[in-house]
C-alpha cells in the first residue's frame, strides 16, 4: 500500500517563473483533503530542493497536512504544526564547507554575468540561479571540479535554471527514509515523482517511482511509470496510479 506521495516542485508542481496551473492546484487540494479521510488515497506531501519560505508557501496553497521536506530534504516543515525540523546531518562543519561553496561562487562565478543570484533562503545547500539554462550548462563543470577538488562530501545537481551543492547526507532519498523511519513506514510505502538527476535515487527508492513527461532522461530511465502528462499534469496522472495501486490492493487482501 502506497501511504504517502511526495511530489517535486519544480518541473512537477510548476515550471520556474512561470504562472501556477491553478485548477491543477484545485484538483490537488481537493485531493490531498480526501487523502487525511480516504485509506486508499496516498497523504500528499513534498520533497523540493526549493528553499523553506517556498516550500511553506505551497503547502499552504495545497493545505497539505503530510510532510514538505525543503532543501532536498535538508529540513522538515509540518504545516498543521508550524513545525520545522533541521535534519540532524546538517552539522556545522558542513555549513561551513556549504559558507566556503557559495564565496566560490560570488568571486568566481557572479562576474561572469550579473544575472547570477544565490538561492538566498537556503542553509543546508549551497544554491545559485540563472535564468538561461545554457549559462548553468557553462559554468556547471567549474562548479563541480571546484567542489569535488575541495569537498568530497558535497555533491553537485543541476536543473535548467539552478546549481545546487548538497551534503551527501542531504539527499531527496535519505529525506524520504527520514519520513519513512518517523513515520513507521518503509520507502515501500512511499511514491515519488520528479524530474532531474537529484530526484533519481528517490525514484529508485520508493516503491512507486514517476517522472513527468518533461523530465531529463536520467529520471524518466529511473521511474516505475513516466506520464503522458506535463509537469503538474503528470503529478495528477501519477497521483491517480498510486489511488488505482491502493485500490486494487485493498481488493485481493
């Protein structure tokens, strides 16, 4: 039985600076409502690597009572509550190796173009942004060959418009046992869906693992079922799956 699906923001709730879909957000929230009174109906949660504030912001817009891990799970907001919870990895020598990333990237990566900003709400990554995916593609190898020449312990992912640095302890996969564990579940129990190379161990792990149809092909090779949807389309068709996996289930046991 799948008891809780965690969904991806970026490139799976919404695209970045684009405008919300806010009848697939309806449909979600009426959903993740039924979930809390329906045992079939999988709880709604969140596993971004987008910073708290707006990981918040969208657990709001969803009413979400699960569990949103922010920062790849780098911390635990629960919204009934108002409850975060830094995850125990987050160690201050690693924020100060995170500290030393991100003076890299202001001296060594911010002149080359004034459109590079840090993803300034995070503390357990070490995150910048760029509107134009070709400039992340271009400075992407001078980030990853400083990181793995200085910190073997942190670990580069990308998406189209972001570089994010993550302690290896700071996955979405050990975010997702983190929930497992606390909740008294197995990652069996859990379904994912996402979209780019720092989504595809969770993917692997849990025990129904999507990409949407716009995801990278790392993800799309490592998911049990990528969608025929887009985007939030796709997290609406995966969610559907999961509902379709419980019930039949519940029906031969």
């Amino acid at each position: 039985m799948i008891t809780l699906f965690f969904t991806d923001i970026d490139g799976c709730l919404s695209e970045p600076y684009q405008p919300f879909d806010l009848e697939g957000f309806a449909q979600l929230r009426a959903w993740a409502a039924r979930a809390e009174a329906e045992p079939t109906w999988p709880r709604i949660g969140v596993c971004s690597g987008r910073s708290y504030a707006y990981a918040e912001a969208i657990a709001q817009a969803l009413d979400l009572k699960a569990p949103v891990l922010f920062e790849s799970g780098g911390g635990w907001f629960d919204l009934p509550s108002a409850r975060i919870r830094w995850n125990p990895a987050l160690t201050p020598a690693v924020e100060h190796e995170l500290n030393a990333v991100r003076a890299f990237c202001l001296a060594s990566i911010f002149p080359q173009d004034e459109r590079f900003s840090l993803d300034y709400g995070k503390r357990a990554q070490a995150g910048i942004v760029h509107p134009i995916p070709y400039v992340v593609e271009q400075v992407l190898p001078v980030v990853r060959e400083f990181v793995t020449a200085q910190f073997p312990d942190l670990h580069v992912y990308h998406t189209p418009v972001s570089i994010d640095v993550v302690p290896s302890a700071l996955t979405k996969r050990r975010a997702l046992e983190w929930v497992a564990e606390a909740s008294g579940l197995t990652l069996r129990n859990l379904a994912f869906i996402g979209d780019t190379t720092g989504d595809v161990e969770a993917i692997e792990g849990v025990g129904l693992g999507f990409a949407p149809k716009n995801a990278e092909d790392v993800a799309r090779e490592a998911a049990d079922l990528v969608t025929d949807g887009a985007t939030l389309r796709g997290v609406l068709e995966a969610y559907r799956r999961c509902v379709q996996h419980n019930e039949q289930q519940a029906a031969t046991s």
